[in-house]
C-alpha cells in the first residue's frame, strides 16, 4: 500500500519547520495529501487560573493565543505555497494536551512526521514528545533532526535488525517507505543477543517479497554498544 496520507505535527519551532520540509519531500515524492496539525493544551475560553482573574484580562490572553496560533497558521501555508496539488494540503488547529491530542489524529495517517522534542518548549503548550506521540499513537512517527538536509536524501535505505520486537515493528512501520528504495541495507551486530535466523525464513526473505533489494552486513561489536556500532556504520 502506497503512501497517500501524511500528518506533520506543526507548531512554529524550528524543529518543526524541520518536520514540514521533510513533509512537503516526502508529499512529492508519494503525491500524498499532507495535514499539519496545530494541538494546544488549553480549552478555548478557558484559563488554568481563572476565578480571580478579571474578565477583561482573560479576554486578552485568550485573544492573544489565538493570534499565536493564526501566525503558526499562516507560516504553514506560506511554506507549503508553493507546493503542486494546493487541494492536498490540510490544516487542523485544536485544543487540547498536544502529545495526546497529535496521537489521536495520528491514528488515520500513514505516517505522522515530527520535529525533535525543543527542551526550551517543556512548559509550552504546544509542546512535542515524539516518542509518546509513537506510544500513544500505536502509528508510525518519523522524527527529523532540526539540522536536517533535504538535498542529502537518497534512495538507500538501512534497517538495523536483531529479531526482537522493538526491530520487527520498526520494519513492518517502514515497509512502505523501504519498497520505494532502490537498495535496502540490512545491519546486524555480532553477540548482540538477537534472534535473527530463523527456520527456511529470514529477514533478507521478507524483504526479497515486498521487491525491496537488499544486502546484508554484519558488524562485530568492539566492546562498545551496539547502538555505538550503528551509528558509527552509518
């Protein structure tokens, strides 16, 4: 199944502004629809500190988020503008606690694309945790780095496999993207306590069926992690 619909949490921030790049590349390339998506984690007309504080006062800072999320708005459609197909893209603004709130949109989506988590936005509320988004969510999140290049992306693809869970549901997340590739690199780290081979089945297999090309690597661990060891091979 192709993908055709792609959600990018958008809030403003650089990492965001990261993800949407990533976004609009990857609408091209799939000819998707693409949805940014605004979450705030307070009610509208409502106020976490509310009863003493007068009403005039409340009126201004409710008016005043709005306005914040307008210019978050209007960013949105002034980086996608120029993008072909003006029909498939998408806004959403909503309220409430942004992690859960992206999760549940993300749900309907193929894949959700986000920004890395901006610590200096820890109380915000529009603040990003990706990595809740993907456990809440049970969808696949793809996190883009804020230093992101998009002139830098090719068609080779490289899965780190050990057999266990965490590795299957990462590459059963990433089919779609990983058949669109012209070579896909299988990595594995030796005495890693995986479970890779299995009776007349392997992961090259898998692959081999969804019409991906693969090679297959292995790497010796030094001492290091194996995390150390992927990294370094890439």
């Amino acid at each position: 199944m192709a993908i055709k619909n792609l959600l990018v949490a958008y809030n403003g921030t650089e990492s965001s502004n990261a993800a949407l790049d990533a976004a609009i590349f990857m609408r091209q390339k799939y000819d998707a629809h693409l949805t940014g998506l605004l979450a705030r984690d307070v009610e509208s007309g409502r106020q976490s500190a509310t009863a003493w504080i007068p009403k005039n006062i409340q009126d201004m800072v409710r008016e005043a988020r709005e306005k914040e999320a307008e210019a978050v708005h209007q960013e949105y459609v002034a980086r996608t503008e120029s993008v072909e197909d003006a029909d498939k893209i998408h806004w959403i603004s909503k309220y409430g606690e942004a992690d859960a709130t992206v999760s549940r949109y993300a749900r309907l989506f193929d894949l959700t694309i986000a920004g890395r988590f901006d610590a200096v936005l820890d109380e915000t509320d529009t603040a990003l945790h990706p990595d809740k988004i993907a456990m809440i969510s049970g969808r696949p999140v793809l996190l883009v780095p804020r230093e992101n290049d998009m002139s830098t992306y090719n068609e080779h693809a490289v899965v780190a496999w050990d057999g266990k869970r965490a590795s299957a549901r990462a590459l059963a997340d990433a089919m779609q993207i990983l058949e669109t590739k012209s070579l896909v690199t299988v990595i594995t780290v030796e005495d890693s306590g995986s479970d890779i081979n299995l009776p007349e089945m392997d992961i090259e297999t898998a692959l081999v069926r969804h019409g991906v090309k693969t090679e297959f690597v292995k790497l010796k661990k030094d001492g290091r992690s194996v995390g150390d060891n992927v990294l370094e091979f890439l």
